[in-house]
C-alpha cells in the first residue's frame, strides 16, 4: 500500500462504501444499539466491507463493537444470539463476525498500537461515538504488527481444534480460510523496521514477505490458495502450525 505524503498509513475513510451493502449495515446500526442500549458505545465497520471491496453473497461482514462497560455473560450471550440470528437474514453476507472490547480497553495506552491503531486506520464508525479520533494518524512500525498478532498462537491452535471437528465440508473450507487469511497478515511481523510499505490486502502482505523470505514462496502460494478457497487440503492444520513455528522461530 502506497503511503501518503506524510508516510501515514492510509485509513479506511477514503473508500466508498458499496451500494449493495447498504440495507443491511442500515438493519444493523438501527436494530442491535436497541438490544442493549446502555451497553453498547459504539460500532465500527471493517474489512472489505469497508474497503468497498466486497462481493455481494460471499464476503464476510466485520463488525467492532465497543462497550461502555465490561459485558455481563448473559450480555455477552444475547449479542451473540442477535447476531446469529441477524447472519441468518441477510444473505448478502456470507457471515457476520462481531469483534468486541470496551472503550476502557481502546483508550488504554499500552493498547496504542493495538486497539489504537486498528481504530484508526482499519475501522470507520457507522453508530456511535467515533472514539478513532483519540488517536493519531500511525506510520509503518514493526511494533504494530506484533501488537496486533499477540494472540497469533492462542487464535490459531483455536482454528487448528475446530478443523479437526469438523464436518461439514463448507464450514471445514471456510475455518481455513480464515486461518490462512490470519496467518498471512502475522507475517507483518517480520516486517524490514525500514520499510515504509504498508500491506493492506493479503497480496500486499505475500509480496512484502516474499521480497525478505523468497525460499518461502510454496509456502505463501499454499496459504494463499486457501485463503482464497480454491484449496482444501486435509492436512491443512498441520501445514499451518508448520509455517507458524517457523514464524515464531524468526
């Protein structure tokens, strides 16, 4: 991703957002601030829904909420109820992913270039109070990709036990697509500190990489073609923990 002027890391404002998806962030802003009103400060839109690069019927909605307060589990069970039950009705997602925190953890400074950066340049607020604007424009820094990729190990072996449940053949392409998809962005964290690239899309982090680690192209073109869901290879989980203890070796 080309940076600007100010060797900033673009936000996500700049882009237009898709007239297909309009009907259903409207359905979301207007109908899950209703289900706990007092609870829920603010929500944000993310990935390529807010890039305005999504596809109509197959890609995933991205969804940050934050909360005025820590939440209750019973809270905590209701907005995922809802949010089932909110996935189900609008096809033109292939599902709705709710990422959620408190404003108390955002605004902590030693969550800077975690929760701080991520509002600031991944996140556009569609209801609430738009708390991006406590924080900075960020530039490149390797400190952020390993912020952001802290609980890589935790996230994944978490993928690696769902896959080996698995069943359902659809369900089973979609739990490594995601894998793939969060393995290749850590690979940020093996970022040149001297780059002023910063990657976006999952091509800008293969080709980053690829430019450091050439010898790990097999290994990035797998990734990739699962991340993409053109491969369902059964010994994914264990290709992936592979690649992960490498990454972790580095």
């Amino acid at each position: 991703m080309t940076l600007n002027g100010d060797s900033f890391i673009p936000t996500v404002a700049g882009f237009q957002l898709q007239d297909a998806f309009a009907p259903v962030l409207v359905a979301l802003t207007t109908g899950l601030p209703r289900q706990l009103p007092e609870l829920i400060h603010s929500i944000y839109l993310y990935g390529s829904v807010a890039r305005g690069e999504a596809t109509p019927d197959v890609s995933d909605l991205d969804i940050t909420l934050l909360l005025a307060r820590p939440a209750a589990a019973v809270e905590l069970q209701h907005i995922e109820q809802w949010r089932q039950n909110f996935q189900q009705q609008h096809a033109i997602v292939s599902k709705v992913d709710f990422d959620i925190g408190t404003v108390e953890q955002a605004l902590k400074p030693s969550n800077l270039f975690s929760w701080g950066y991520w509002l600031k340049h991944h996140c556009r607020c569609i209801w609430g109070s738009d708390l991006s604007s406590a924080f900075p424009l960020f530039q490149p820094d390797r400190r952020i990709a390993q912020a952001v990729n802290a609980d890589l190990r935790a996230v994944l072996e978490q993928y690696f036990q769902n896959i080996a449940g698995e069943r359902v053949p659809a369900e089973l392409q979609r739990l490594k697509r995601e894998a793939a998809r969060k393995l290749i962005r850590a690979t940020n964290m093996l970022r040149d500190p001297d780059s002023r690239f910063w990657p976006i899309a999952l091509n800008d982090y293969a080709e980053q990489f690829l430019a450091v680690y050439p010898d790990k192209a097999a290994e990035l073109e797998y990734l990739l073609a699962h991340a993409a869901g053109t491969a369902n290879d059964a010994a994914f989980a264990d290709n992936a923990r592979d690649f992960l203890d490498w990454l972790e070796r580095q």
